[in-house]
C-alpha cells in the first residue's frame, strides 16, 4: 500500500475571479486509488487561502510520510503550482513528485526542466498513478512523460567514444565532392582547404556561459548537475589526424569544432609542438577560439604548426553589450588578438551579431564600423547575425519574451510550429531599422553582388554590404528621430574620414532604396 496526496490547483488571484468548490479531479483520483487498496487524500489550497481555517499545505506536507505527491496543475495556477512542488521537495524529499492536468500535458516540458517533479501524466490520471502506485515499471506505463536525467561521459569514456568514429569510413569524399563540382573551375588553393575539410571535436563542452548559446548548458541542464570540462589528450587528437589523412588522402584542412579549443593554452602549445613533430605536409588547421585566449607566445606556435584560421565569436564591438551577452571579453582584448593574429599571419573569422536585445543604435554603429575597418584592411573574414535568435537552452530565451515570430506548417500534418527568428530589441529607434533590416537586407545583397558581378558572393562580400546597409538605415533613423551622430572611437589608425569614404562609395554605387514592404527573409 502506498500513501498518497493530491494536491488541487490553486492561487490566490484565482480564487478572487473563480467559484470556489470541491476539485472533483483531485477528489476522484483519490477515491479511485483508494478503491484499489492505497491509502490516498486530497488537499485544496484553495479552501486554506479562502477562509483561513484548516491545516497549511505546509502542515499537509508533513502530516505523514508521503511515497507519492500528485499536483494538478492548470495555466492560470501554474507559479503557484511549482511553488508547492518546490514546498513539497524541501518537506518531503523521498517522495515521488508527479504533475498531471491539462497545463501540466500541454507544457511537460516546463514542468520536468524547471520543477522537481520527475513525472508528468498524460490524460486521465487514474491508471498511471495506480500503476506508479502499485510499483510497475515506470517504462511500462502508458500516459507517462518521464525526466531521466543524463550522465555525462567520463574521461576515459570520452576517448573511448573519439576513438570510436569510424574515421576511415566516414564518406567525406561525398560531400567534397559535392562542392568540387559546384565551383569547378573557380577552385583556388583556399577554397581547395576549405572544401576538403574534416571535422573533429576533442572537448564535451564551454564553460563560460555566453547567453544566447545553448550548448554550453547542453550538458549541465542536462544532468542537472555541474558537469566538468574533458578534454581528449594531445596524443589522442594526433592519433585521429593520423587516421584521417591516411584515410583520406585528400584532405587539406582538419577542423577542431569544439566550442573555445584554446582554452587551455598550454594544452594548444602541446598540441602544435606534436603537429611540427609529425609533418603532416600541407594539412591544415582551424579552430573556435577566445579573443581574451590568445597572445603571441600561442599563435606564433599555431602558426607554425599551420593553423591557416581561427573562428573568433567577436559578436560586439559594443563593451555594454559584451557584458550583457556574459562574453567575458573586453573591447580592447578583441582589437589585441585581431592585431597579433594579423601579425603572425592568421587570418580570422569573426561573427558579429548586429541587434541585441537591449541595442542601441551606437552600440550597432561602433561594431559596424569596427568590422568594416577590419575587412578593409584585409585583416579578417566576416559574417553578420542580424540579431539575437531565442534559442531554447539559452539565458536569453529564458530572460527574454519579446520575440519576432512566425508560423511554419508541417507538411503532411495538422501541426505548425512557433518559430522565433529573433529577440526585438527594447530601445523604439533600434527596433525600428532591426525590423527593416531583417525585411531587406537579402534584397540589398542581391542587387549588390549583381551590380559587380558576383558570381559566388565570399563571406566578406556579404558582410561588408550588410553592415553598410545597416548603417544606413542608422543614418537615416537619426534624421528621422533628430539623434546626434556616433561619437565613439574607432581602431587605433582609422580616421572617420576612412569608414565615410567607405559609405559614401556605397551609397553611389549599390545601395537600393528601402522599402517598408520588403518580405521576410532569412536571418544573414
């Protein structure tokens, strides 16, 4: 026999605006359960918030010892509902907590990520809390959505499972293949490095928490713990390499996928010694890394161990968004590594993400003309985010609610999916060019790269006519508004005069005229 308690739906501003009654859900799973030999009752906090009289649910709590602790949840109750949860842990905390109703079916996920119930109930709930009562196997029961949290892989683990890919029957050769025909003749030595690439990860995860990443929480939320940084040991990654060329013959660039692979500097050194040791003739590398990792002593040892490219999450030349976005990353340590990497000879990759959620149009301003110094000057590649998208996993999905967001139907079924392309910035006048620039920005790459002749548009090309766009869709929204131009500082060594020369040939040459009607387009 098992002891049951199934607490009713309940908060205070619900009770001012409903009638209050018996719950007859909570009343009947409690009458069935007992009806089939469990000691099981009910508890309406309703009634205790109503009239005051009666024993807490705090006092409910621990009128006995509980196996089993049931809440109906609905959407106008649901804060006050996992408040309970919560009491519940805290008060009873070897009972099985298991959430049912309809909030609780329709919003499982909330429940099972952000409560200390393990269990959500599906429908009726009379035979899934017999058969959770009566001990069968929770696999086994119908109805049940159930939160097993994940364990990490250990060290050992890890290489075991890196070793594991089966390197040399990984069918690269298709999908270079692919990209072979499609530039034909306008294959270059570059290009030949960037198509016959191999991907490798050797680290499970970042640690530092940027919040508009999500796979930095992948495995902690995951587990539900704190879940430490594992790395494949220097041998290992040259042991993978070896297979991978000796494999594939054709392959010129090895890309080291992990999130920050430079985070452990001396880890990176080690690893570049070993690759000078080796020769792996004209192999290439490229990697993720940290503008605050690098410095002279690290990249003259990449350099020399051929790393042609290192993609650097730049994101802003803004220090107040760089701190909301928790980059841990100062301006000034961006405009270091891109010098040293210039100086040994890197070129980099940097992202910039152009709208945040809480953007000014200086904030976009300064990283669009730091940016444009840095491709102009042949200093790096470059692509541009229009914006922050909610990804689920990350803090800003959970920080944030104002989204733009459109319905996708799933062909072949009665469903459609909530997509949320990106969060809308607070500031009016940044909103206001975020949503003509999401609208218009292909058009304007279109018209530009046919204008000049593009027939394959690089990264750069790209880059450079969206955040000339951009800037002037700022200028414009300042005359528009009376806003006082941008006054901060650019790089060391860059006039204004420099980046206006800049705009001003874009303006007579490219730039089309914007329009309000633009149609929706995918994020650049």
């Amino acid at each position: 026999m098992k002891r049951v308690l199934l607490i009713a739906p309940s908060s205070a501003e619900s009770i001012e605006r409903s009638y209050l009654g018996p719950n007859l859900g909570v009343v009947r799973l409690s009458g069935y359960l007992s009806l089939h030999g469990h000691h099981a009752d009910y508890y309406d906090p309703s009634l205790k918030i109503a009239t005051g009289d009666g024993p807490s649910i705090e006092d409910k709590f621990l009128e006995q010892e509980w196996d089993i602790i049931g809440f109906s949840c609905l959407d106008d109750t649901i804060l006050s509902d996992i408040r309970n949860m919560y009491h519940a842990k805290e008060l009873c905390p070897d009972a099985l907590l298991v959430a049912g109703g309809i909030e609780a079916q329709f919003n499982y996920q909330t429940i099972l990520d952000k409560t200390p119930a393990r269990l959500v109930i599906l429908g009726e709930g009379e035979i899934p809390l017999l058969e959770i009562a009566n001990g069968t196997p929770l696999h086994e029961i119908p109805g049940l959505v159930l939160k097993n949290p994940s364990r990490a892989l250990s060290q050992e683990q890890f290489e075991e499972a890196t070793f594991a890919i089966d390197w040399e029957n990984v069918p690269y050769e298709t999908y270079w293949d692919h990209y072979v025909e499609k530039y034909g003749e306008d294959i270059d030595d570059l290009k030949d490095q960037e198509i016959h690439t191999a991907r490798v990860f050797s680290r499970n995860r970042c640690p530092i928490g940027c919040k508009f990443c999500s796979s930095t929480h992948q495995l902690t939320w995951g587990a539900g713990v704190n879940v430490p940084v594992i790395s494949t040991t220097e041998d290992s990654l040259i042991s993978v390499v070896h297979r991978i060329q000796r494999a594939h013959p054709r392959v010129r660039t090895v890309y080291l996928t992990d999130d920050d692979f430079c985070i452990d500097k001396a880890s990176v050194m080690r690893f570049c010694d070993k690759v000078v040791e080796e020769d792996f003739g004209n192999l290439t590398f490229m990697c993720f890394a940290r503008a605050s990792d690098l410095n002279l002593k690290l990249l003259q040892k990449m350099k020399a161990a051929n790393f042609r490219r290192l993609i650097i999450g730049v994101e802003s030349f803004s220090q107040s968004v760089l701190d909301d976005m928790n980059k841990h990353c100062s301006v000034q340590q961006i405009h270091e590594a891109l010098h040293l990497c210039h100086e040994v000879g890197i070129k980099p990759h940097i992202n910039v993400i152009l709208t945040t959620p809480y953007s000014t149009l200086d904030d976009i301003e300064v990283s669009i003309d730091n940016a444009l110094w840095y491709i102009e000057r042949d200093y790096v590649y470059c692509a541009v985010m229009s914006a922050i998208r909610p990804l689920k996993g990350t803090n800003y999905y959970e920080l944030h609610s104002d989204y733009e967001t459109r319905l996708a139907e799933i062909e072949g079924t009665g469903y459609t999916l909530k997509i949320d392309d990106y969060i809308i910035t607070d500031d009016p006048v940044s909103k206001e060019v975020q949503d003509i620039y999401w609208n218009g920005v292909e058009k304007e790459v279109d018209s530009y790269a046919n204008k000049v002749g593009l027939k394959h548009k690089s990264t750069n090309d790209i880059a450079k006519i969206s955040l000339l766009y951009m800037k002037r869709l700022i200028r414009e929204a300042r005359a528009k508004h009376g806003l006082q131009a941008m006054s901060r500082d650019l790089p060391v060594g860059c006039g204004k005069d420099e980046i206006e020369q800049i705009y001003q040939d874009y303006l007579v040459n490219y730039s089309e005229p914007v329009s309000d009607n633009a149609p929706r387009l995918p994020l650049v």
